[in-house]
C-alpha cells in the first residue's frame, strides 16, 4: 500500500526589520520518494546502447544517470519545500530569498534528510489609518504664453544639431570613456558616456556615471578633447549597486570629444510636424502643455495623498535599503517620471539625486511601497492589460517613439512589472481622492507650500 511521504518542517525567526529566516527540513522518506519519482522519468526516455528507449534495466540507468537524478530531486525538494513554507506561515515574501549555501554539499540519499535555511524579506506589518475624506490642495495651471515659448526652446534644442567644438562652455556635452573603481573593483567601464556640464544659470552639481555631485562644475571646469577627469567621492548610501554603497569611488572620463546643440531653427520644426505656421505649432503645443498640466495636477493630489498616509503610518523597516529595496525604489521614480513626460536627461538627473538622497527620504519611498500595496489588497484594486498598454502608449507618445519600442525596451530592462506595479499605485491613491475633499489652489501659491527635501515635486509642466 502507497504511503504518502511525511511533509517537510519550517521554522520561521525574525531575523531583522522585515527580515525572516527560515529553517527548513525534508524528512528522509520525503528524499527517498523523490528521487524514486525523478528516476522514473529518467527510464522512461533513456537511450542506451544495446537497449530499446525506456527499456534498459533500473540499476543501469541509475548508475548511468544517477547524479542528474539526485541534482534534479534536490531541485524539486528544495522549491516545493520553500513554497510551502511561505504559503504555511502566510509569508507575504518580497523578491527571491538567500542563503541556502548548505544545499551545494547536502548529500541526497534515500533516507537522508536535508536540511537548509533561507532569509527572504517580507512586507512588515502595521496599521493603516482613516484615509477617507482628507483634505488636498488642487493646483490650478493656466498656459500663458511663457510656457509655449519655454516648450518651443526645449524642443529646439532636442531636435537640435551636434557641433564639435575644440573647448568646452557651460551647458556643452562631454562624450568619452568612463570608467568607476570602487575600492579596487571596476563596477563600470563605459565607452561613448556621455556628461553634461552644468549651466552658466544652474546650481553647479552635475552627475558623472549615475553618481550626484554638488560642486560639479567646480571639479570638472570647462575640459577640452583628450583631458582626462578624475573624481573621487564616497558611494552614495542607496545605490542600488551594493558594491559602490558607502564604498571609496574613484572616477574617470577620459573626453574624446565636446559637443554642443545648435538648436533647430522654428521653420524646420513646423515642417518636421507637418505644420502651416508658428501659429499652429503654439496651438499645437498648447493642447499638449494643457493635457501634460492635467497629469501634473493629478500628480499633485496624489503626493498629498501619499504624505498623508506616510504621516499617518507607522511602520518598522530595515535599518539599511537592501539591493533589492533600493533598486525598487530608483525603478518607482524612474517609471513615475517617464509617465509625467520628463525627457531623459532630467531623468537620469532626477535619479542621480534620488542616490544621493538622505536615508529618510529613500525609507519613505520603500514605505509608500507597502502601504499602498497594503490599501490596493483592501480595496481589491485590480489590474487589466488593455491599462498597462494604455499607461505604455502614453509613455511612448511623451517620449516620441513607438509604443512597441517602448514596451521591447522595458521588457528588456525587465521593467513590465514596474509599469504594472505604477498603474495599481495609481488607481489605488485615485480611489482614495474620489473621497476627498478638495478645494483649488492657484499653482505659484502651491509651489511655494511644497517641501522638496520630503520628495514632493513641484508643478512644472514644461519640465
């Protein structure tokens, strides 16, 4: 008579802030039953010379095969066990675990128990508070004439020309090879990086291979082609790469050459568009700059909905960002940025300040990550695909591709479950602003109230 083999036994212990170990054993009966199943497979389609397919005898396959055997049932062992695990002590597990390095000796024979343990990091607990009826501030944007004429030089100088110049002015772009060692270890060796040294009107920080400087402009002067610049500085505490993390980093960038934009001419932009006049064109970009300060305006309300629940949570999370959390993090702002239409450049500089960013900055992101996933389960926010192509071909019309290059290129920076995670966010806060009381606000009067250093953005519709 079959006996169902015993199952395998967990122990979970809090190892840190949002932090579990678990301790797992598989019983010997267990090891024994699996291996037999996995050779199984194996007989059923084994070729062995002097025997028809599947029917060379037990003992000779398995001493053929018996070391794929084994490394197979530990496989299947190990992640039913895990899954189990977790699905008994209702473990709500974020990313893949770690550890387990016991399981590259552990002996699989029959009878034998393994046993292994894993640390896997879980969403924390807490309370959430009272979200319905709070109040939010509805900043009013009115399209003037300056914000056209802004819009019409930002989009001169993208659709602009290169020139090589022999020496280098505030504002140019340095293409070169660059390359960072943190403390004896090449992280990046870049060929074709490109800076931008800061503009004669701009605070002077700048960012050199993703990594913030606030004297940029100081450390780098004004370069000419085959100058070589060489910054050194600590690793900025939430890189999502742990091996520059707080980590000594010296810089290069050997320049091969400076370049600078001459900006297109407005006649070639009304004929690249297919326009009449400069009158269509303002008209055009009006209705563009209206629906983008829409987005602004919800993005808006939205970040007060956020601070509200971020003040009102209280919440235990881990001392330090793992790599997981921090790249999470820089993942969130990147896709947030992108669907508010910024161009790349600002992104990435967006991004290099998010870095360098304090500690309770980087906290309150992470945090913001579980409460509204938390608020999304509560309120079953859910999800279609016909929303995460929507969100896809807003993004790619911003960004002035094709929504099927766009969404190749997050499939291949892995970032679909990115673009699907925003969507949820974003529908969860909107459901908490259909219940809110709003009242307006003109936009300068709004700005002035926004703390920048808590990570709320002003509104800028031609950022």
């Amino acid at each position: 008579m079959n006996t169902q083999a015993p199952a395998s036994q967990a122990v979970v212990e809090e190892v840190g802030p949002s932090r579990k170990k678990i301790t797992i054993t598989i019983p010997g009966e267990a090891v024994a039953e699996q291996i037999e199943s996995s050779l199984d497979s194996i007989m059923a389609d084994a070729q062995l010379p002097g025997f028809r397919p599947g029917k060379a005898p037990r003992s000779i396959v398995e001493k053929r095969f018996g070391t794929a055997v084994r490394d197979e049932a530990k496989q299947q062992l190990v992640a039913a066990a895990y899954q189990q695990a977790i699905q008994d002590n209702e473990l709500a597990v974020l990313g893949e675990p770690v550890g387990g390095d016991e399981l590259e000796n552990a002996v699989v024979e029959p009878g034998t128990p393994i046993t292994f343990s894993l640390e896997v990091e879980v969403s924390p607990e807490f309370d959430l508070p009272d979200y319905d009826a709070i109040e939010i501030k509805k900043p009013i944007v009115e399209i003037g004439d300056d914000h056209v004429d802004k819009q019409i030089n930002k989009i001169r100088e993208s659709e602009g020309e290169l020139d090589h110049k022999d020496k280098s002015e505030p504002g140019d772009y340095c293409i070169g090879k660059g390359i960072m060692i943190a403390e004896g270890e090449k992280i990046l060796d870049i060929d074709g990086a490109v800076i931008q040294l800061p503009a004669k009107d701009a605070d002077g920080s700048g960012a050199i291979l993703g990594i913030k400087f606030d004297d940029f402009a100081k450390k780098v002067g004004l370069p000419k082609p085959n100058d070589k610049l060489e910054l050194k500085t600590k690793g900025p505490d939430n890189h999502e790469d742990d091996r520059v993390r707080g980590k000594n980093l010296e810089i290069t960038f050997e320049i091969e050459r400076i370049e600078r934009i001459v900006p297109a001419t407005i006649e070639s932009l009304i004929e690249k568009f297919g326009l009449q006049d400069e009158a269509q064109l303002r008209e055009v970009l009006t209705l563009r700059l209206n629906q983008r300060a829409l987005l602004e305006q919800q993005n808006a309300m939205r970040q007060q909905a956020a601070t509200y629940l971020l003040d009102n949570v209280e919440m235990t999370l881990p001392e330090r960002l793992t790599e997981d959390q921090a790249a999470r993090n820089l993942q969130r702002r990147r896709m947030e940025l992108m669907y508010r239409g910024l161009d790349e450049a600002k992104i990435e500089e967006n991004i290099a300040e998010l870095r360098a960013a304090s500690d309770t900055l980087a906290q309150r992101e992470l945090k913001l990550f579980f409460i509204l996933g938390q608020i999304a389960n509560k309120l079953d926010v859910q999800l279609t695909e016909d929303e995460i192509n929507g969100r896809i071909v807003q993004m790619a019309q911003d960004r002035g591709v094709s929504p099927t290059e766009l969404r190749d290129q997050l499939i291949q920076q892995n970032q679909i479950n990115t673009i699907a995670q925003q969507v949820r966010e974003h529908k969860t806060l909107d459901a908490i602003l259909a219940s809110a009381k709003i009242s307006e606000i003109p936009v300068d009067e709004y700005n002035k109230s926004v703390n920048t250093e808590q990570g709320t953005d002003k509104v800028d519709v031609s950022a």
